[in-house]
C-alpha cells in the first residue's frame, strides 16, 4: 500500500490559500483537544483502575472545572465561526464575483458536463458560442465565473484542486467562480449522487496559460463556425 | 384512505414484475389462427435526392479505448447517403395484414453491440416478444436507457466489457429510441412489430420483405432524421413487388 | 366544569405516582400526539407557503377553480360538529346519557356529511379536469385537504367507537376520557380546517 | 414533592401471570418483552446493513472484479458476480436506511426506550401498553416492505439514504419505480410507529415516575431518551409529510419538488434534514445518556456535573432545530444564512464538550471497573470525540466546500454513528442483557469481541478521512476511473479487508447473545452493583415489574457514597438519617 499523505493535496486556485489555511487551523485546534481527551481518558482509566481497598472519591461536581470546560470551547468554535465567515464571504458572498470575471455556462445532465463558451467575443447568445462536453479551458490567473444549471436532476460541480464545489440544481441558476493559479489539467467529478452513471460524470479542466487560451479559443471558433 | 389502495397497487406492481412474460401470442390468444404461409416478396430502395445533411462530429476524446476503435474525424452517422442511397430507412408493412392473425415470435435474439462508443445496428426491427440482446464490446461504462411510449422502459447499465443483457418489448411500437447517458452522442431505435413483415435498408439503401401473403399493403419508410414515407403496395401471391422511397432535404 | 371529578377516579393521577401533568394518560396523550400533527400539517402548510410565494402565477385567483360557496357551507358544518362536541362532552360530565348520545350521533353526522360533501367537490374537480398533476395548484390543494379529508374519516370511525360505547353506558362522570380525548381530536381537526380553507380557498 | 402514599399493591396488575403464549411473546404489552422484541428485530437489520456494506465495500476495493459468492445475486443486480452501478447505488441507499431507520434508531429508541423507561422510573408499564404494541407491530411491516424493495423489478431505491428529488422523484432518472415508492410507504410507516412509541415514552416519564422520582433524580439515559422522544415526535411528522409529497410526485403526478411546473428540488432538502437533523440526535442522544448511566457505575462516582448533563442533552436537544442547513452549504442556499447556520452549528460543540469533559470529570478519581459494558462506554467516549471534532471541519462553511460529499464526511457519520451510537449500545446491551434475559454474558467472549471491534473499527474509517482529504466523492461507483483518486487504491482496498474483518468479529457478538442466552450464568438481581430501580427487582423482571411501588430518596448515581458501607447506594433504599434533596447540589 502507497503512503498516503495527511496533508491536503496541492491547490491551484486562490481558493486554495485560504481554505487550506482555515483546515489547517482547525486541525490543529481540534488535533489538541482530541489529545487532551484521548491522553486523559487513558490516564484515567490506568491510574483510577479499581484495586482492592481504595474506594472512588466522591464528588457530584466542580462548578469552576464545569465553567472553564464550557468556556473555552465556546469562545474557540466562536473564533473559528468568525474566521470561517471572513472567508466564506470572499468565496461565496453576494458581492464575492470580480467584475471581470470571464463568464462560462455550465449545464448538468445526467452523465454529462456541457460547457458553453462565450467566444472570442466574451458575450453569450453570439453566434461565436460553442458547446463543448466535459471539457473546460480557463486561463491562468484570471477570473472566472461559471453559471450552473441542471437538466433533470442535482449534480454537483466538483473540482478538488480548486477547492470548488458547487450543486447544480434544475430550475435554478447558480454562479459559482474561482481563479486558477497553476497551469495544468485537473478533474471534475460530479460529487452529488445522480443516477448510474454518477461516477462515470468526469470531466477535466485545462488550465492554459493567456496566449494558449486565445489561441485555443480562436481555433475552437473557427470550428464552431464551420458547423 | 388511500394507503390500503396504494398498498396494494404496490403489491401488484411488485408481483406482477416478470418482464416479458406476456409475448404477442398470449394476447391474441383467443383469436389465435395460424400464420398463413404466404410466398410473396416486396423488395426496393430507400433514396435521398440533393445534398444530404452534415453529419456532426463527436469529440471522443475523453473515451480513448472507444477512439482507438475509430481512424480520423468521428462523425455521428445520422444521415448515411452513399450514391443517393440511403440506409437506416427503417421499412414495415404498416396496414394490410389479414386481421386477428398471429405470427410466431422468434426466439433468436436481435444482438445490438456497443462498440467504438456507437450502436450496431443503430436502426432494426424485432417481434414483440422476441429477445434483444444488449452487448457491450467497449472496455467503459454504457448506460442504456430505452424512452418508449407504449411499452415499459428500462434503464440499466453495462460497466465492463463483454456484458450481455436481454430485454423484451411486449407491444408493437415505432420506434423506440435507446439512449446512452454517459455518452449523449449514442442513439439508436428500434422497431417493434407484431409480425415478421419488416427490414432496415442496407449500405445501398435496398431492403427486402419476403414470406408476405396476396394483399395489399401500406408500407412505411421511417428515418430517425428524414421522417416517414408511405407507399401502397399490391403483391399476389407468389409474386413480387418493388416499393421505392425518396426522401428530400425538405423534410 | 360542572361536577368535580370523584376522590379515586381513574381520571386523576395515580395516588402513587410522583407529580406528572396533573392530568390522565389518555389526554396527556392526545395533548402529545396533536403536537405531532401540528407538526405534520405544519410540514404541508409551510411547503405550500413556500411554493406559492416563490411561484405566485401557478394559482388562480380564489373562486376561479375552487367552488367556494360549497366548501363554506362545510366549514360551518364542521364549526358546528366542534359546538356539538361540546356539547356531548358537557353531558358526559353531567352523566345525562341520552344528550351524550344524541349529541354524539350528531357529530358522527356531521363529520361524516363533511367527508361526503368533500368527496362530492373531489368529484366534481375532477370531472372539470382540475387533478393532482395539474401543476403545483392542484398538487398542494389535494395533498392538504386530502390529508384533512383523511383526518376527518379516522376522527369520525374513532368516534363512532365513542359512540357505541356511549350507547353501552360506557361514560360517567367519573370516567368520560374516551369523549374528552376523541373531543380534543375533534378540535384539532376542526381548527386545522379553519387555517386550511383560509390559505388554500380564501386568499 | 407530590402527596406520597403508603405502598400499595397494583390492583391492575396482578404478578401471577397467566396470559397464553401469544399475548406473552408475540402480542404482548408488556413493555419488556416489546423492548426485546425490537432488539432482536433491529439487530436482524443491522446485520443485513452490515452484509449491504460488505458488497459495497468489495467493489471499492476490488472494481469490477467478481464477488466472492456474488454468482448468487440476479442478473439485474450483479452479473456474473460483477456488482452493477445502478445496484451499487442501491447499496448505498439500502446500508443508510436500515442502519439509520431500522437498526440504530430502533436499537436506541425501540429497545431501550421500551425496556428501560418504565423500569428506572418505577412504573408497571407504559402509560399505553396496547398502542406500545401496536407501534412495534406497525414496525414490523414497514421493514417488510423496505426488504420487498430488493424483489421488486427494477431494483431498489437508488436515490441515497436522504432521497434527493429529483432523482427520487421520477422513476425516469434511475429506472427504479416501485422499489422507491416502497421506500417511501415503508418509511411513512416507520414514522407512524415512531410517532406513537414517542407518545407513550413521554406520557409515561411525565405522569409514572414512582414517589420520590423526582425531575432531577432521573438517570441520564431516560432523560436522554424523554428529550429523544420529543425530537421523535416532532420530527418523524415532517418526514411523513415529505414522503408524502416525494410520493405523490412519483404516483399522482404532482409536482412538489419536480421543476418542471414550479416545484422546488431544494424544498425536499429544507424538509428533509429540518427532520434530518433532530434525527441525528435522536442517533446519539440516547447513546449518551445510556454511556453515562455505564460510565458512573464503571467508575463507582457519581455522574460530574449532573445539572449541566441535563441542561446538554436540553440544549443539544433545542440546537438541533436550528441547524438543518448546514448539510446544505453547497446546495445553492443564501450565503449569508448559510454562516448564520454556520454559527448554530458551531455552538453544538459546546454541550458535546460539556458531555465529554463530564464523562472525563466521572471517571477523574474513580475506582474504574472496566467490565464489558465500560469498555464498550469508554469507547464510546473516545470514539465520539473523534466523530464531534471532525464535525467542526465540516461546520466551517469554507472548508466545506472541500470536503462536501466526500469520504471525510463518511468518516465523520460513522465516527458518530458506529463509533458513538454503536459502541453505547454494545455497552448498553451487554450492561441491561442479565436484566432482559437474566443470565450473564459471557466476559471473556466479550472483551475478545470488544478489542477487536474497537481495532478493525479504526482501521475501517480512519483512513477514511484521508480519502476526504485527497477529494474521495462519496458515493461513486468506481474511483479508478479518475486520476487523482488512482494513488487511494491501496487504502481502499486496506479499508475493505479491515471492513471483512469488522464484520467478521461481530460472528464473535452473535455466538455470545445467543449462547448466553441458554448457557450463560444466571445473573443475580443487581449483578453490576448498580443505583438504579432496574437492579431491584428480579432478573428478568417479572410483568408488572414490582410487586409494591417502589419509593425513591436518593439521586440516581450514588455510588461510593460516604453515607453506606457498600459502594453503591440504590435509588430506592432509605436511610434513617435522608440525604439532602436533589437540587440543593453540595460541594464535595
């Protein structure tokens, strides 16, 4: 068997920062309250085992231990609240989306990714607009904004090394938008179960650097003309 | 109030699941006279005049085993004209049978294989009651989901290669369409007849229906992109007739 | 209340026990399983809330499909089944055994004309084309009512029971839970209707 | 205090008992016999959501090769042996309804809400001993017609254990029409079940206790088990309610939650985990109260901090109304209610802090019998540590996103759910089965059993949180098909193996309940030197449970009490010289 990592696999979005960031937070703070009470439990257990002669202290409680071990937990997960609401405004709050963002549509049906681009022209419902299935082209480092809709049931956008993840649901429109740091290709996997196929609903995303990008979109244009 | 009634209707449902189970035969039954042998043939051509449509083209690149299976540009082979012939014309008597005749149903299955990612046949006939044999020859996942409108549908899936499924269809039906979700180029329809009296056109768009009795029939041509063309037939028996087709881009 | 309830009845707590609700079991009972259906109706109430707030145009205006002047009629039927509830559950306090079951017979009259009349608007709906499957209308309007409807007839089979226990004698002032619970059942459904033809009629 | 009576014989129930076979066993209402009737009937159940596991988990492990034995399965479900998807994805909705539906929450509720509410309070019975009847007997049916699903043509429900409409809506997106209508009806039913055993635990804690039973002199787990059975009660409804719909959609064609004609998918989520949620409370709460009840007496101490024990289960009880939305962050919600959730959520970690460092508190200074039960308790402790810190990650709407839908999360509801529910209800099991069956489970077979699970357990899910972290999606089929998921390989299969083993060591449980059953020594009446009612009367207890009420004076977990020579002093023995009230809590 393959080492495994603990870590989280690489990001390659500006998402990534961020979140990667917030899970280590809370790994660490958890990792130390899961010690805390794990050693203690063992402890308690080895060193208050019965024996025969020593009777169990008796006690129905301690007003001062109850009210620290209620505080600090609050007064944490309460840190951890504000800090996860900071970023999750930046992902997905209402003014989250960059003017700029380069706009995509991407529409879910059962086993398939239909991606439409905008063109050269960056407008919708131009005739340079093609379709193309389970394939998404971004270019690097900028923004992008995708609007997901569904064709009969919930399918999920998922892309791990974005950090994205966002459902697509029949009779909505819902835009989702990230910002791609690393060229390469990544995975899309459809992460809501939707019907047999729901493994099988893969899609790659290709992340091109600026010139790459336009070069493949103008060939994908003369394509699209062409039909 | 209504559970008892759903209940039971679930029951019902749930009992009466053998699929298949009721072939042509056992329907007609009571009024079940053997086939008369007839010896009659009606042969000729589906044909398309003018330019034929474009084929789109299908970007397999996803489903490298299933482009292996195919040299240069992948075309989804919608309207196939070679010399202004055309085949997948789906061609059956459509009217005209002697009424409350029964015909035997087959016991050889129809084989609709999948490979390189399409349907062969992508258009053929089969006798209600008669098995059609799904094969999967490609090393990935189909899905095969039949949409009819008179029978029951089936959705099921085929995630290796070499596996085989069979279903039946119980009532005659024009056509029914196969879809494949995992790859939204894949379609294919079929034909389902209560009689043998049927034939999808060949590469040279010619098809030939034999055993026929004296009579005159309607014969339909159906196309899954070029629509329907009906011709009146007169055959006697022993004899032979010929039926031409012509389909237009107009359609 | 008119006759306090004997030392040693089954209907106050047991001398035994430690302090509970200070009523007995039955209705202590009926009082938790209403909130249950409150909650019930509350998931159909407020799915049809939702539903209709964000797709205003999928109903036509009130009286358009529904024939309103008929339903009204049955809600003062029903409104009249609670008052002569009431009074069959007064009478079993006073033990007058006769009025308890007139006044029963009454009620189990009246839900059941109540149930008809439903029927009969169903029929008529239906025969206009007006079905569960004609959109979100129709799905919620059956859906509700159909679950009141429902109500109603186990409420009236239960209380058809009461009442052929009335007709055994059954009741005394000392012991008259089966009229007392069935009685807040009674109530329940009866308000729900209220609420139901109010949203699902009126407005 | 209420008027306190002299002793009195129950007039209604005479202990001579001579009802026949069947009002004994099979229709009974005595309220022990239908709390072990669940048992077996749940435990049936859960071991067919385990064998459902065992298939998924061999495909995960082994894609598309054939499964040992599986030749037997029908052509619709796995030909040649090869498990389907679309049967893969029965699996996975089958193993999470009758684990969730038919096996934990019965287990906790069913059993022992039935066996051990009327015997720690010190009743005779339930308030409504026919309709406790008939809420077993309504269960029955219910998991007849979810097994009738597996039968049915076109398979079963496919939809996942939460059956998201659509896809569980219309039969043309999965191709399972009868089988997911079966699901429905059978969980309708279940509810109606549900519903009235919660009024019969409520009525019942709230007008029989015995004298002396006071609010605050309740043992946890029938607290536990009270505040479980308002979420019951008011939960299951709205279950009932959404089924109805999602079944109406499929049959009448209406169009709740079909977009076509305006309804709304996401209206069936909303419904659903606003019971949802209360549900996985009623999954753990009971849990807690019965591990506590097994902590103290392991530990011979009182119960740390029994007020704020009871205001946990309270607060935990109320917060889970508040939170359904967090099992939607991802769903399209609006953002800014998706942190108010956010913030609910966070704010359960403080009462399940609360618990854990009182169950610590408990044991800090004991004198720690580590019998079966405790081990099975301590567990419990250490096991749902684990599930309630994951959960933080997944409250955090950021880091959500990341591991929605993944194996991090499976991880983390079986962390609670095996790893909580599970492990309390072995120790509950094995701490009341002297009193059910009146002989002792065998110790030996039990520890053995205990450290076995407790390693294959862990060997099991942990890795599981790392195949979250590497983006695992749940649910799917084949993982090898992606890149990024083709290193996991290895841990998949490891996770697989240790699953057979798990499986495996629970043969070792089932040899031990139905042995002891017939050969297991005969347990006295308190074999454990327990505080509670329950150990008073005779085991097993005979109908009517006392033959005179008996009468509290001291609170329920009064063990090592200075006040008697033993280290246990019984709720119901009474002292010359009586202890201060409950409520007025003196230091120490």
């Amino acid at each position: 068997m393959d080492w495994i990592s603990w870590m989280l696999p690489p990001g390659a979005s500006t998402f990534a920062r961020d979140i990667d960031w917030l899970y280590y937070l809370i790994l660490v703070i958890t990792g130390i309250a899961f010690v805390v009470v794990e050693v203690g439990l063992i402890w308690f257990l080895v060193k208050y085992r019965a024996r025969p002669g020593r009777k169990a202290h008796y006690t129905h409680g301690n007003n001062t231990a109850e009210i620290i071990w209620t505080t600090i937990p609050a007064v944490t997960v309460v840190v951890i609240g504000l800090l996860s609401g900071g970023v999750w405004n930046n992902i997905r709050g209402r003014e989250s989306v960059p003017a700029d963002a380069i706009p995509y549509r991407v529409h879910a049906q059962q086993f398939e990714w239909n991606v439409t681009y905008p063109g050269p022209d960056g407008q919708f419902d131009t005739p340079d607009d093609f379709t193309r299935r389970n394939q998404l082209h971004v270019p690097v480092d900028r923004p992008v904004v995708v609007e997901l809709t569904a064709e009969e049931v919930i399918h999920s956008l998922g892309i791990p090394a974005f950090r994205v993840k966002q459902d697509a649901v029949p009779g909505m429109r819902i835009r989702v938008w990230f910002q791609a740091t690393t060229p390469g290709t990544y995975e899309i996997g459809c992460a809501e179960l939707c019907g047999l196929g729901h493994y099988k609903m893969r899609a790659v995303v290709t992340v091109h650097s600026q010139a790459e990008y336009d070069r493949w979109l103008g060939q994908q244009s003369t394509i699209a003309a062409s039909q | 109030m209504r559970y008892p009634i759903l209940c039971g209707a679930l029951l019902l449902a749930a009992c009466g699941g053998d699929r298949g189970a009721t072939p042509a035969a056992d329907t007609t039954a009571a009024a079940a006279a053997p086939a008369p042998a007839g010896s009659a043939t009606i042969t000729g051509t589906v044909r398309f005049s003018g330019t034929a449509p474009a084929n789109p083209a299908i970007d397999m690149s996803e489903e490298a085993a299933c482009q292996a299976k195919h040299t240069g540009v992948i075309t989804d082979p919608q309207v196939v004209v070679t010399n202004g012939m055309v085949s997948n014309g789906f061609v059956y008597v459509k009217s005209g049978l002697p009424a409350g005749v029964t015909y035997p149903t087959p016991t050889t299955p129809v084989v609709i294989d999948q490979n390189g990612c399409l349907y062969t046949p992508r258009v053929f006939g089969v006798m209600a009651g008669q098995p059609i044999e799904i094969r999967n020859s490609d090393p990935v996942l189909h899905n095969i989901k039949a949409v009819p409108t008179a029978n029951r549908g089936f959705n099921i899936s085929q995630p290796s290669q070499g596996m085989t499924t069979t279903r039946t269809f119980t009532t005659a039906e024009v056509m029914v369409p196969f879809e494949c979700n995992v790859h939204g180029w894949m379609n294919a329809w079929v034909g389902v007849m209560t009689h043998p009296f049927y034939a999808t056109s060949g590469a040279d768009g010619g098809f030939s229906i034999q055993g026929l009795p004296a009579g005159t029939y309607e014969l339909e041509a159906w196309h899954e992109k070029l629509g329907t063309r009906t011709i009146s037939v007169t055959v006697a028996e022993g004899g032979s007739a010929t039926a031409e087709f012509s389909f237009g881009p107009t359609t | 209340m008119t006759h306090a309830v004997t030392e040693g009845s089954v209907m106050l707590p047991a001398a035994e026990a430690e302090q509970g609700a200070g009523v007995y079991n039955e209705k202590l009972g009926m009082w938790i399983f209403l909130l249950s259906e409150v909650m019930f109706f509350t998931a159909l109430i407020g799915s049809y809330i939702i539903l209709r707030f964000s797709n205003p145009a999928a109903w036509p205006a009130p009286g358009a499909v529904l024939n309103i002047p008929v339903t009204a009629v049955n809600t003062f039927l029903l409104i009249c089944s609670s008052v002569t509830m009431v009074k069959a559950f007064a009478n079993a306090q006073d033990g007058d055994q006769r009025m308890l079951r007139i006044w029963l017979v009454l009620t189990v009259l009246i839900g059941a004309s109540f149930v008809g009349i439903q029927a009969f608007e169903y029929n008529q709906l239906i025969g206009h084309g007006f079905l569960p499957s004609s959109g979100l209308y129709g799905s919620t309007f059956y859906t509700m009512t159909g679950f009141h409807g429902f109500h109603v007839t186990m409420g009236v089979l239960c209380m058809i029971y009461v009442t052929a226990k009335a007709f055994r004698g059954r009741y005394t002032p000392d012991d008259y839970r089966g009229v007392e619970v069935i009685g807040l059942y009674w109530h329940f459904v009866d308000l729900v209707w209220i609420i139901l033809f109010t949203i699902v009629y009126l407005i | 205090m209420a008027t306190i009576a002299p002793p009195v014989e129950h007039a209604g129930h005479p202990l001579v008992d001579d009802r026949s076979f069947i009002r004994k066993y099979i229709f009974s209402t005595d309220h022990k016999i239908i709390g072990i009737q669940f048992l077996l009937m749940s435990l049936l159940f859960l071991l067919v959501g385990g064998a459902l596991a065992m298939v998924m988990r061999w495909q995960l492990g082994y894609p598309g090769r054939p499964l040992p034995g599986g030749g037997v399965l029908p052509e619709t479900m796995a030909p040649g042996g090869v498990v389907l998807p679309e049967f893969y994805n029965s699996l996975v909705t089958m193993h999470g309804t009758f684990m969730v539906f038919f096996a934990i929450m019965p287990l906790l509720v069913g059993v022992f809400g039935n066996y051990l509410i009327p015997l720690k309070i010190g009743a005779p019975d339930m308030a409504f001993p026919r309709l406790n009847m008939a809420s077993f007997w309504t269960a029955v049916p219910a998991g007849i017609l979810m097994v009738a699903g597996f039968f049915v043509e076109g398979g079963h429900a496919s939809a996942g254990w939460t059956g998201y409409a659509p896809l569980s809506a219309d039969p043309e997106y999965t191709g399972v029409s009868a089988g997911q209508q079966l699901w429905c009806l059978s969980l309708i039913i279940l509810g109606l079940s549900s519903i009235l055993g919660a009024v019969n635990y409520i009525s019942t804690v709230i007008n029989l206790r015995a004298p002396g039973m006071t609010w605050f002199r309740l043992p946890l787990s029938i607290w536990s088990l009270f505040i479980t059975a308002i979420l019951v009660l008011l939960a299951m409804p709205i279950l009932s309610g959404a089924l109805i719909m999602l079944l109406f959609d499929q049959t009448l064609g209406t169009h709740f939650f079909l977009p076509a004609e305006g309804g709304q998918p996401i209206l069936w989520q909303h419904l659903f985990w606003f019971f949802g949620h209360p549900e996985v409370y009623i999954l753990i709460l009971p849990a807690m109260g019965m591990a506590s009840d097994v902590i103290a007496n392991g530990s011979r101490k009182p119960i740390f901090g029994y007020h704020s024990m009871v205001f946990a289960i309270m607060s935990i009880g109320f917060l889970g109304w508040i939170v359904w939305g967090h099992h939607m962050f991802q769903s399209g919600m609006n953002p800014t209610l998706a942190t108010s959730f956010m913030i609910s959520t966070m704010l359960i970690a403080v009462p399940s802090a609360i618990k854990v460092f009182n169950w610590l508190g408990t044991m800090w200074g004991g004198s720690i019998r580590l019998h079966v039960p405790m081990l099975h308790a301590t567990a419990f402790v250490a096991m749902f540590v684990i599930g309630g810190l994951s959960g933080v990650f997944m409250a955090s709407t950021p880091v959500d996103i990341y591991i929605h839908d993944t194996y991090f999360i499976v991880a983390h509801l079986h962390y609670v759910l095996f790893g909580g529910s599970l492990f309390a209800i072995f120790a509950a099991i094995t701490f009341w089965y002297p009193k059910m069956f009146g002989r002792m489970m065998s110790e030996r077979l039990g520890k053995i059993h205990f450290g076995l699970t407790f390693i294959f357990y862990n060997m099991v899910f942990f890795p599981m949180h790392q195949l979250g972290l590497h983006g695992h999606m749940r649910r799917i089929y084949d993982p090898s098909i992606y890149d990024f998921l083709k290193p996991l390989g290895g841990l998949n299969r490891f996770i697989t193996i240790s699953a057979f083993l798990l499986f495996a060591t629970q043969i070792l449980f089932m040899i031990n309940f139905i042995g002891s059953w017939f050969r297991g020594r005969k347990a006295s009446n308190n074999p454990w030197d327990d505080t509670g009612l329950e150990w008073t009367t005779p085991s097993p207890p005979p109908h009517g449970n006392w033959p005179v009420t008996p009468r509290v004076y001291h609170r329920p977990y009064e063990f090592s009490s200075p006040l008697v020579e033993e280290d246990f002093l019984p709720q119901d023995r009474e002292l010359d010289t009586p202890p201060a009230r409950a409520g007025s809590a003196p230091g120490h």
